[in-house]
C-alpha cells in the first residue's frame, strides 16, 4: 500500500454581490468571494490537495481562470471531476482537514453541513472530513475581513491496505 499526503491554498477577496461559498456551502454573509469561478475558496484549496498528493498538477493548470468556460464554474462540480482524475490513478481518500481563515461570520453553525458537502462529493463518510474556522485577530487581509482563506490537507491510499488484506486473506481461509 502506498500513502500520499497533500496539501492546498487558497484565498480570495470578499467582495458586496457575490456569494459566500464554502465546499458548496451558501453561507448568509454581506460579501462573498470575488473570482472568476463561483470563488468557493474552500473547494479550492481541497482540489490542489488532492492534486498535489497524486501529483496530477493544479487547480489553475487543469481549470485555467484564463478560459472563459470555467466564468462562474460551480466549484463543486470542479472538485467532483478533480477527484474523478484522482480515483481514476487508483487513489482512495482516507481523510481531510481544513483550516479557514475568516473574520465573520462565524462558521461553527455551518461546519456540519460543510463536512457533508465535502464528503458527499469524495464519496467518504463524513468522519473522514474536518473543517475548522479560524479567525486572524484583526491581522492582515483576512483579520480585516477583506479576504477568505481555505487550507487543506488529505491523505490519500493506493492499493491494498494492511486491514483490507488481513479480511482478504480471511475471506480465502474460510
Ligand atoms: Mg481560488
């Protein structure tokens, strides 16, 4: 079995009239992400930790911002074909954690629904999806609340794992 972890970044601007998005989930809030896709930051930041682990490239090389094709792109659906490429090189995801950075709102009430969306589209349970909001005590861009950040690290599994192994061999014995 071969284990791969990789990470992702994103952040982008909190503009008046556009939606807050976060692993596709609408979050009442006077601005939302500026950006040429719908902006959803988190999504974002978990497609290039995905990427990065199975060393399939980036966000920006495989939905280049440059393309008109991908102008308001619903972010999930671009998560969803991300992960397709990856389970397509034979990764499984074993978990995700995220970390995002924002000032207000708070992001507790809708952590729970932001896990399920994430994991709903990597087709895992919800346990194997965490999300934590943090604010930055008034410091810098996101302490200002003219910007959101998303990080995320995964891990992601190849082949057959010790556990899977173990069953295997116990299913042949009987
Ligand atoms: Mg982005």
């Amino acid at each position: 079995m071969v284990i791969k972890i990789g990470m992702g970044q994103d952040m982008h601007r909190l503009v008046s009239g556009r939606r807050f998005l976060l692993g596709g989930i609408e979050i009442p809030a006077e601005r939302g992400e500026e950006g040429h896709s719908d902006g959803d930051v988190l999504a974002h930041a978990v497609i290039d930790a995905l990427l990065g682990a199975a060393a399939l490239g980036d966000i920006g090389g495989l939905f280049p911002p440059s393309e008109p094709v991908w102008k308001d792109a619903d972010s999930m659906s671009l998560l969803r074909s991300a992960f397709g490429m990856v389970k397509q090189a034979g990764w499984r995801l074993v978990n995700l954690d995220c970390v995002v950075g924002c000032e207000s709102p708070r992001l507790l009430p809708f952590r729970e629904d932001i896990r399920k969306s994430l994991a709903a589209a990597l087709e895992v349970p919800a346990e194997a999806v965490f999300v934590k909001g943090k604010t930055a005590e008034g410091l810098g861009p996101v302490g200002k609340g003219r910007a959101v950040e998303a990080l995320a690290v995964c891990l992601l599994e190849r082949g057959v794992s010790p556990v899977m192994r173990k069953e295997v061999k116990h299913e042949t014995e009987i």
